[in-house]
C-alpha cells in the first residue's frame, strides 16, 4: 500500500507532501534519496534505477522534468504498479499547477488541492498493487478499471452472485475480488474451460457453490463464485452488466506486469569515500537518537561505523569495521545520510608526475615489483579526472589493489572529493 507520497525538486525544495496516516517518514529519507542520486548519477543512468528499499518500506519514483515523485510503500508491494500511479499523478500535476512550477520559488501551499487528486487517483487503482504482489497482472487504464469496480460491484450484490473477477486467456489478472484461493483455482482452470459458459466445480470452494466461467472473445475468462441452483441463462443475464461492458473494454493500451523480482536495497559503492559532515561529537549523539528505534546491535556497529570514518576510508572498509551484514551498515548509511551527518564521496586520486625522485622514493619505500606495475599502468589516469571506479574499469585493475598501492605511496598521492579537469597528462 502507498503510505506516503511527495513531490521534489531536484534541488531538493519539497512542493508536496501526501501521508496515508499523517507521518513523514518520507521527510527523513529525501535527503538520502537525493543523496543516493547524486551518487549514482556519475556511475549508472539514472532512469534504471527505480526503487531504493529502506527496513520494511521501500521508494518507488518518476522523474518528470526537475520534478520527482516519490511513494513510500510497503516492502513486497509491486514498484512497476506504483510507478504507474505516479506517472499518472505527475501528468496531473503538471497540468494542474504549470503556471505555479514556472516560477523560482513557487508556493507550496498553492498545491494543497493536489491531495484530493491523489486519494481520487490512489481509489481508481485500489487493490490492483496487492494483486500484483503474486499474480500476473494486467493493468487497465484507470478510468477503465473503476468502471469495471462497479460493474463487478453491481453483479456481486445480488444474494447468487458471491464474488467475481476476469482474468486473460494468458493467466494475467485484470480485476478480481475473488478469494486468493478461489484466484488460483480460476487460474489454474482457464485452460480447461473450452466452451463459451462453464460450471466448474472445485474442491477449495464451499458447499453448495460453484465457479460460472464464461468465455469473453479475445480477451480471457470471466470467473463467478455462484450459489447453484439457477440455469445458466439465468446466471449469464445477472452477471451481464459486468461482462458487456468488459466486452466493450479495449485492453489495447493495457500493461502487463509479473510480481516483482525482489529488489535489493540501497547500496553505496565499495570504494567511494564516507566522510563527516559535522564533529565527531555531534554525529555519536546525531547517531543513537536517529537509530534508537533499532536494535541494540545494530546501533552498537552503527557507533563502530561512525568510529572507523576518517579522512579517506572507503564505504566497505566503514562497512567491515561496523561487523554488520552489507544491508543493515547500508541501512544506517542511509539514515546517517539523511541526517545530513555523513555525506558519500567519490575518491579522485592525483599521483605527483613521475621523475628521477619519484623513482627513488619507490626505491626507499621498496614497492614490490607487482605493485610497480600497477603503478605503471595507472599512473596517468590518477589525474584528479577519474574516479576510483573509473580507473579500475580503465586499467582492468580491482579497485581494492588500486587503493592499496595508492595509499602505500603516502604523500605522493593526493586524495580529492571532487573531479578535477584541468590536470590532464
């Protein structure tokens, strides 16, 4: 279920804030979110990332010009189905409000009503997202979806006609409010409806009732739990508002969706840098107050995290130091983050030109061969233009060895935060 939903500028001012039960849960995490944008957005294209998972709730998001929309929801709940709704949430609010995005600094207040238009637009897709947390799904246009609500509304309050829902030939569910085990018996039984109206019966179904399928050309089958006792004329004429007006739907601009893969949460990559962004002090009470919520462990190797940060340690070094599993030390990552106490950093190496000194501080330090030739082959890239990552990706060379060979060079290396263009070899 979606929980919360805003409306963000890329700069980060916040237009809209929508919550189901009145947190902001969404409030703490924009920082992180953008935080996670920027990181990403040097590395991989922006537009394949579509969901970040924080605890039990995920971030599902549109982009739409400067403009992002974002959804907070349920963990197992389909980020294709939410993605949907957002795109056409964003359409709306575009449409609503472009004389008011035009200015710099728009008015928030002025999208208050925008509220409404979401609640209207979160009924038209009620219960199709927890459908797509286990079925194929077919998703209507809204406008088409509501309408059969009310039809299927319509036939099911007649005392015979129990429940209903139509699913496509090819097993993918358009609207049911079928129980889930009645779901699945339809499913598995549309292959073997091969007349136009059917009685099956069923062993998962209570006595005295019965599934009425009924055929709809090029589309699927339409599945009733009906009390028996009736003709199928009889039934076919009750159930008719439902069927005549599917027969009249077009599924030509309908999407077709799969449950969802499990999608893994945030992660920072292992080699760029965490750095504080306020005093040691402030970020050890910053860090118990906005993890107090979690275990004690938990909170244990977030303090043992924070301890291990300094000038240029990496995000797997803070990550191993903390003695938590990838996800959790993620996790407290991202809250830190949030907090606008820790910040992530890409790592930009600049190694001083190679002369006849250079050389001999190799000499003095005695460079085993095999990291010689690691520095032979990435010297020139260690231009403050290229990232760790890059670099790595350039020269075919693990980033861990390319940060070990670097460091045992000391001063000779210089460590930048930001990228550099102007020092090209």
């Amino acid at each position: 279920m979606v929980k919360e939903i805003i409306v963000l500028r890329e700069s980060g001012i916040l237009l809209f804030h929508y919550s189901v039960g009145g947190t902001r849960r969404l409030d703490e995490l924009t920082a992180a979110f953008l935080s996670a944008m920027g990181s990403f957005a040097q590395e991989v294209s922006q537009d394949r990332i579509k969901a970040m998972s924080f605890a039990k709730n995920k971030l599902v998001w549109e982009r739409k010009g400067d403009l992002y929309f974002i959804a907070l929801v349920s963990e197992e709940d389909s980020g294709e189905i939410h993605r949907v709704i957002l795109q056409d949430l964003a359409e709306q609010f575009v449409s609503m409000f472009y004389s008011e995005l035009r200015r710099e600094l728009p008015n928030s207040k002025k999208f208050r009503p925008f509220a409404d238009t979401v609640e209207a637009t979160l009924q038209k897709f009620d219960g199709i997202p927890g459908l797509a947390r286990r079925y194929k799904t077919i998703l209507l246009p809204a406008k088409d979806i509501n309408a059969l609500k009310r039809a299927l509304a319509e036939v099911e309050i007649n005392r015979d006609i129990l429940r209903g829902g139509m699913v496509t030939s090819d097993g993918y569910v358009a609207v049911s409010n079928l129980r889930a085990y009645e779901l699945e018996a339809v499913l598995d039984l549309i292959s073997t409806v091969n007349e136009r109206v059917e009685m099956k019966d069923h062993a998962s179904l209570e006595k005295g009732t019965s599934f009425l399928m009924v055929q709809i050309p090029k589309k699927g089958i339409v599945a009733f739990v009906v009390k028996l006792g009736m003709s199928d004329k009889t039934y076919l004429d009750l159930v008719n508002p439902f069927t005549s007006l599917l027969q009249l739907t077009s599924f030509a601009d309908a999407r077709k969706f799969k449950p969802d893969k499990v999608e893994g949460p945030i992660s920072f990559y292992d080699f760029d840098a965490v750095e504080l962004a306020v005093s040691e002090e402030d970020i050890r009470r910053e860090t118990k107050m906005s993890l107090s919520s979690f275990s004690e462990s938990i909170q244990a190797g977030a303090l043992r995290l924070v301890n291990a940060i300094g000038k240029t340690t990496t995000v797997i070094e803070a990550v191993e130091a903390s003695g938590l599993i990838r996800e959790q030390a993620d996790e407290v990552l991202a809250q830190l983050i949030a907090k606008g106490v820790v910040h992530i950093s890409k790592l930009f190496p600049v190694m001083e030109d190679r002369d006849e000194r250079f050389v001999a501080y190799l000499e003095v330090i005695g460079i085993k061969k095999r990291d010689f030739d690691i520095v032979e082959s990435i010297w020139k890239l260690c231009n403050g233009s290229l990232s760790i990552r890059e670099i790595s990706e350039r020269s075919d060379i693990p980033a861990q060895r390319i940060i070990e060979v670097l460091r045992a060079l000391g001063n000779y290396v210089q460590w930048l935060k930001e990228r550099m263009l102007t020092h090209v070899r």
